[in-house]
C-alpha cells in the first residue's frame, strides 16, 4: 500500500473525515457532509460513533458525490491531538478499509493535522497495512488487501511530502523488522539472515559480515558455544550508517539474533516453542533502525552490530556446567543453556566498545520472559547505567508510542550472578529478579561505556494484540523509538 500526498480532494475513491470526541464535525467533514447533503451528521447519530480516536463509521454511496463511500474517523479531543493520536487514528482506519474492496482512500486532514502530523498518520496507516502472507498459496482472493493507496490530503503538499521522506523511511524500517521476526526459522537461519543483510548495501550502508572462523580469531567463545549445537554457522554483522561529520563518534545499537531458541541442552517445554522463532527481534529492531536511517539519510554516524546463532541441542551443543572464556576475557559458568541471549549479547557488546569506541551503546534483546512478567507486552524493560540515555529513551518512548520502564541494575544483583568456580554464571538464584540478573549480567561486560539495555521479550513479539498498528506476531518494536531517540538528541 502506497501513501501520496495531494493538496486538494481527488475525484474518485472513498473519501475519510476527521470528527473530534462528541461527534464534532472538523471543518473537513462539515465541508464533506455538506456536500453529501447531511449524510454524515445523519449517519453519525443513527450509531455509537462518538468522535473518539481510533473509532470509524462508514457511510456507502452517498447521494450526490463521486465516492463510493465516506469514512468518519475519531481523532479525540482536540486538546489532546498528537502525533501518536493521529498514527493510531490513521492505523484504525486502514484496518477498517484494508480488505473491504476498496483500492483507493483519500484522508481529508487539512486543517486538524500539519505536515508532520499527517505524515505521522500515514505511519499508522503503513503499519495497519502491514501482512505476512507470502507462504500462503491458497489465501482466498476476497480476504487480500484491495487498498492499494491512501491519498493524505494536507495544506501544504510539499511539506507533506517532504515529512514522508522521514516517516516513511520508519515505516520501511518497521516493515522491515517484522518481516525478519515473523520470517521462519527454517528460512531465516543466521546465514540466510547475514546474506539479507548484506543486500541492504544498495542503501547505503556498509556491510561486513564476520563467519565462526572469525568470530573464533576474535575470542567470541560465549556466542559461539551457543552456536555449536546447531549445523548451522554463527554470523556477526556489522551494518554502518556515515551520514555524520567524519571522525564523530558512532551511535552504536547491538541485537540479539537468536534465529531459534530451543533451549538447547536445557530443553524449553514443547508448548509455544515455535515463538521462539522470533527471539532475533532485538537483532531485527536493529537492522530495521539501520534501514530508516539509511533511507532518510540521517546526519549522524551509526553502527549496528547483531550476533546471529541458532540455540539447537545436538551432540556437540554446549552443556550445563561447561566454562567458557568470554572476548572480555572473564571465565563463565554455563548453568543452564536457555539462558544464551546474554553469551551472545556479552560478546558482541565488547566487540562494540573494542573496535568502535562509540559515544554509547544500547542493546536490545528478546532477553528473558520475567520481562512479559514485570511489564507484559506494554513497555519495554531499560536498564541502563547512565541516566541521561534513561531518560532520553523514556522521553522518546512517549514520543513514538514504544514505550520504556526503567528497572534497576546494580551491585546488590552481583551475588546472585557470581559463580564458585568462575568469573559469573550465566543465571541468577531461583527466579528473583529475572530480567535483573539478566542486565547485571550484561554491565559485566560493559566497559566504562554509557550503556542501556532494553529487554523487548514482551514487546517484540505479540499475538492477538488489539492495537491496529500492531496486525502480527512481529511487532518491528525498537525501530520507531530509537529512531526517535537518535533523531531528538543526536542529529543537529
Ligand atoms: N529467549 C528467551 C526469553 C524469552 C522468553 C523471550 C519468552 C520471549 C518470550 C531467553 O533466551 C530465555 O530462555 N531466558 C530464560 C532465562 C532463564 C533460563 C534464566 C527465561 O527467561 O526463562
Ligand atoms: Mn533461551
Ligand atoms: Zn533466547
């Protein structure tokens, strides 16, 4: 589905009108309605239909016009109108026209929504759009998508334009994200993963990717002995995005890539292993930021680091109580093979700091589900060692409606991760502090840098969420808010 931008209403095709909480007309829809002579306001009060965000009323044929049907949508109150407000506006209404039969919409939002905002809607509009359908062969030609265009009608539309250069780069980076976490684990395994990546070079970016005999050369043992239990090779990819002033610290964002987490020698239950596919979202959000970013050519110098492994069980997979000596040099205690996302992470981190002394790193990792415990799929879990980045991610979460919670990360957690035998172990006592003991074991690694670390297990993967902008299992989380961060604090 395609987003345009026109300064005036098109002749054919549905047409959609803002209406503010208690069913107040915008000067859009009073113009609309009185055109259709009365049909909206009529319509509106034989319904439910109040005006509030996220509700939609369609009215079919009406007398008079050229559109097969007009769509009032709720954008709230007026006060309260923002960006998020008209995102997810712009989502419920996709979601209500997607497959209805209509390939053509044109949103009237001049006057309720400048540039910006509009361009915001039409995010929300992407991401209702969004399917994944391409292993369906026998999907009935009535239940695909008939929209093919959503027409935004601004004031101003080379502005508008001009705003989607920016949000629409987002939109393809969250496209992007959601593909790789709902791709299969048959498809997406860690080479076929690094090979995608790679094709990512005709953006712009810089690609390097690194194979086990590598990754070994390097000293990376804690992600490779979670790797050796798969016939599958371990990848590290660097993605590198230059549109800063040269020689300016990099931004630096790591990924968990877990293409497949069985749990290893310690087996996971058999129920809902298959999400486990999706336990490479931190990795995904990653090269999803990566991808907005190259695409709207931001002026800020970035490296994108993902660890890519598969946590498989064979007989030469790792063991509850092997040690391994991580790339920092630090002995760990393997107590139990499912908690492999921070063997991956604590590598990859101090390959980040190592050979790109970045201004700061945040990673993201599906890391643990005490994390769907403490927060659902709601917010995000950060922990951080520097408050600045805390705050500035819980500022940009507010913003771009991927919201964060900070948790605490610190000295008293040191015990429960310290092994008699070795530096640490790689789990925690019992099942206290979970997602604590998970960060605690990741600042080990962590070398004097401004480091955050978001644990997206809750929000990178939701099935059945009730929010139009989020239609599958893959959320894209990640993308959206750090590309909200970066573009707040670090561009100028
Ligand atoms: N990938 C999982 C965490 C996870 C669980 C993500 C559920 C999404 C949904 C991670 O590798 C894991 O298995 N963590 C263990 C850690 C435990 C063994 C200390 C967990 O959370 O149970
Ligand atoms: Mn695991
Ligand atoms: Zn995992």
């Amino acid at each position: 589905m395609k987003i345009k931008f026109a300064s005036a209403n098109p002749a054919t095709g549905s047409l959609a009108v803002p209406v503010f909480e208690n069913s107040t007309l915008s000067d859009a829809a009073k113009a609309v309605d009185k055109t259709a002579g009365g049909a909206i306001a009529r319509a509106i009060k034989a319904s439910r239909f109040s005006g509030k965000a996220g509700e939609t009323l369609e009215i079919y044929a009406p007398s008079g016009m050229e559109a097969g049907r007009i769509v009032a949508f709720g954008i709230g109150a007026k006060a309260k109108l923002n960006g998020s407000v008209l995102e997810r506006a712009g989502a419920a209404l996709v979601k209500s026209l997607l497959t209805g039969g209509e390939s053509d919409l044109a949103v009237v939002l001049t006057t309720v929504a400048d540039a910006e905002g509009a361009a915001r809607f039409g995010l929300g509009c992407r991401m209702a759009a969004y399917r994944f359908d391409g292993y369906r062969t026998t999907l009935d030609a009535s239940k695909k998508p008939s929209l093919k265009t959503v027409t935004l009608v601004v004031d101003d539309e080379k502005a508008g334009k001009s705003a989607w250069k920016s949000w629409g780069a987002v939109a393809d980076g969250v496209d992007l994200a959601r593909d790789l976490v709902n791709e299969p684990p048959n498809v997406l395994t860690p080479p076929a993963y690094a090979k995608k990546v790679q094709g990512l070079e005709d953006t712009g970016l810089e690609i390097e990717v690194l194979g086990e005999k590598e990754i070994k050369k390097l000293g990376m043992a804690a992600l490779l002995g979670v790797g050796q239990g798969s016939v599958l090779e371990s990848q590290l990819v660097v993605m590198k995005w230059n549109g800063g002033k040269k020689g300016d610290a990099p931004l630096c964002f790591v990924g968990k890539g877990v293409c497949f987490d069985s749990g290893g020698i310690s087996l996971k239950p058999g129920a809902g292993m298959d999400e486990m596919k999706g336990d490479m979202g931190g990795s995904a959000a990653v090269v999803g930021l990566m991808r907005a970013l190259a695409g709207r050519k931001a002026k800020v110098n970035v490296v994108g680091i993902i660890g890519l492994v598969e946590n498989m069980p064979d007989g030469n997979a790792q063991r509850p109580g092997d040690i391994v000596t991580s790339m920092s040099g630090q002995t760990i205690e393997i107590l139990n093979t499912d908690a492999e996302g921070r063997l991956v992470l604590a590598d990859a981190l101090w390959y980040a700091q190592k050979e790109y002394d970045p201004k700061f790193i945040i990673d993201l990792a599906t890391l643990t589900g005490a994390i769907l415990i403490a927060l659902g799929h709601e917010h995000a879990g950060i922990f951080s060692n520097d408050d600045a980045i805390a705050d500035g991610l819980t500022k940009a979460g507010l913003a771009s409606d991927e919201k964060v919670w900070r948790l605490p990360v610190g000295p008293e957690y040191d015990r429960q991760i310290d092994s008699p035998i070795a530096d640490m172990k790689n789990i925690g006592e019992g099942r206290l502090a979970g997602s604590i003991t998970a960060a605690q074991f990741l600042q080990r690694h962590v070398n004097g840098k401004p480091w955050c670390h978001i644990d997206i297990a809750g929000t990178g993967m939701w099935s059945g969420s009730k929010d139009p902008r989020l239609p599958t299992f893959g959320t894209g989380y990640g993308v959206r808010l750090l590309d909200r961060f970066v573009r707040d604090n670090y561009e100028s």
